[in-house]
C-alpha cells in the first residue's frame, strides 16, 4: 500500500499564500515575528515588499492590518491561535469585526496538536471566542488541500475570516483541486445508523472510526465541517432526520465549538435528536509529544467510535 502523504495545514497556509501573491498584487501579510512558524515566511521571500513583521505585538498587528483594509488591502494577519485570537480580541473586534473589514486572520498552532509548547501555547478556545464577533466566518480545514482552497476562498470573501490551522502533518484525503464553498458542510461518506459530523484534523479520525464500525455492522454518515460559522443548518437536519443521531468531532473544547453550534442548530429547529461531543472537556492542555497528548485527550478514532456506539444506545 502506498504511503499516507501527510502535510501540516499550517504548511498549506503558507504555500497559498505565495500562489495568491504571485496572482494579486493587493495582497498584504503579516505576521508577529512567528514567520518561521506560521509559515508566512514563504510570502517574505518571495514578496518582501509587501509583507510586515510587527514584532511580537498581536494588538498593534490586528489594528495595522483594519488600517490597511480600509485603504483597500487585502490582508492576512497571522500568529498562533492562542495570540491571535486571545490577546488581540480587543482589536479583532473593535477595529475588524465592527467596521466589518476585509483582514483574514491566519491562527495555527491551534488545538493541543501543539505538542511540547504546552497549555499557555495550546489554543481550544478560539473557535468559541470567534464565534461571538458578529459577522466573523469562522474556517476550519482538515488537510493540505482544503486548506489551501480555504485560504482562496477567504480571499474572495468580503469580510473578517477566521482561518484555523494547525502544527501537526496529518493525512491528505482530498483532492488538489478540491471545491471549497464557505458555509457548507461536505458528506465523506454515507451512512444511515448515525451521523459523525466533525472539524480539523478530527475528520481524518472520524473517517477511520468509521470504516473500522462499518466491519461491525455500524453504519456512520460523516460529515466535514470545514465551515463553522457559518454553520451548514441544512446538512445538520437532514443528517438528524435521516440518522436519528449526531456525533460532533473536534480539537476545541467541548464549550463553544462545533459541538455548541451544532447543538444550537439542532435545538432551535424543534426536532433534537441524541447527540454527543467528541472534544477536549472543558480542561487545559498539557506538555507532550502530539499523538499522545491527542489519544490523552480523547481525540482518536477510538473514542469517536465510543461515543458512536453510546449514542446509537441512547436513540
């Protein structure tokens, strides 16, 4: 069998970056001196002119980057999750979010992938605090190719984007040329006992989870949810109705992810179905190599397949 060609999607981040470069001259990054890091550092060799390190000043890069995009750049802000969203929310939400400008923020290292930079670096908050500024979309890819057709995506979108990456190389299961349609979910495979619908580098484990039930008669529809804000309401519901029970996979807490918008989705619409969450619980993270700290967790293929099983008990 051929090898598993795995890629970071931080990784991805910054090769797209460079494409689009090379194609538009109205592009602009940043970055708060984690260009080897983010991967950004890509776009410097190649367009020095047009990007910018800040120093390690998260606030001030948000605030230089509204300026820019109100003078009709199209930036891309980058730094790790954690800094990105948490310690420049202010800025984020007063100076991108209100005025409703067109700045991509390119958060990576998200989730406790991170590994060894342990819990101040490990970011499983930043889905819920994104999710909270009006307007913000909010993308989450689960391997190199679709996070590169994300980043393209992001930049023809008129507004705030959220681009959520990570550290880890995971498994490439899409295409090169995969379709990229913000605000809509993408059914992996089909099912009918149970739904799985799941974000990030969960999709790849929620795939595995469900080849490895399908050997014990179990049925599971998964579902990639590469957009979570805005959510997809409609592959939700009809995924309720035709499975009769969800499963929510993803590298954030429990609390404001996609479990919480899945949730909303299903509670406002009247006709709730069993549904349990795959994700950190409520805790923070802690220092270690990355697989371990994902199996530590409960964010493998097996633990998915857990809570498959326990709600299929539950319809």
């Amino acid at each position: 069998m051929a090898d598993v060609i795995k890629i970071a999607t931080r990784d991805a981040y910054g090769q797209a970056l460079v494409e689009l470069g090379n194609e538009r001259q109205d592009i602009v990054v940043m970055d708060a001196d984690l260009a080897a890091a983010t991967k950004t550092g890509a776009f410097k060799k190649a367009h020095p002119d047009r990007f910018i390190n800040t120093g390690i000043a998260e606030g001030n890069m948000m605030s230089i980057a509204a300026g820019l995009a109100a003078a009709g750049k199209l930036v891309f802000a980058s730094s790790f999750a954690m800094f990105a969203a948490g310690r420049a929310f202010e800025q984020i939400r007063n100076s991108i979010g209100y005025p409703h400008l067109n700045v991509k923020i390119g958060a990576t290292h998200a989730g406790v992938s991170v590994g060894e930079d342990g819990a101040t670096h490990q970011c499983c908050e930043d889905i819920g605090i994104m999710r909270t500024i009006p307007g913000m979309v909010i993308l989450n890819p689960a391997d190199g190719p679709e996070a590169r057709a994300a980043v393209r995506a992001a930049a023809e979108w008129d507004g705030p984007v959220y681009l959520r990456f990570g550290r880890l190389a995971v498994p490439v299961f899409n295409e090169e040329n995969v379709e990229f349609v913000i605000g809509k979910g993408k059914e992996l495979v089909p099912g009918t006992d149970v739904t799985v619908i799941a974000t990030g580098l969960l999709v790849n484990e929620a795939l595995i989870a469900a080849r490895q039930l399908a050997e014990e008669g179990v049925s599971v529809r998964v579902i990639n949810m590469a957009t979570i804000k805005p959510i997809d309401k409609d592959i939700i519901l009809k995924a309720a109705a035709e499975t009769g029970a969800i499963v929510t996979a993803e590298e954030h807490n429990i609390i404001g992810g996609l479990g919480s918008a899945v949730a909303e989705v299903l509670c406002e619409s009247g006709r709730p179905v069993p549904m349990l969450r795959v994700g950190v619980e409520d805790t923070f993270g802690r220092s270690g190599p990355a697989l371990e700290l994902l199996e530590l967790y409960g964010l493998t293929a097996p633990h998915i397949a857990e809570k498959v099983k326990a709600v299929i008990a539950m319809k």
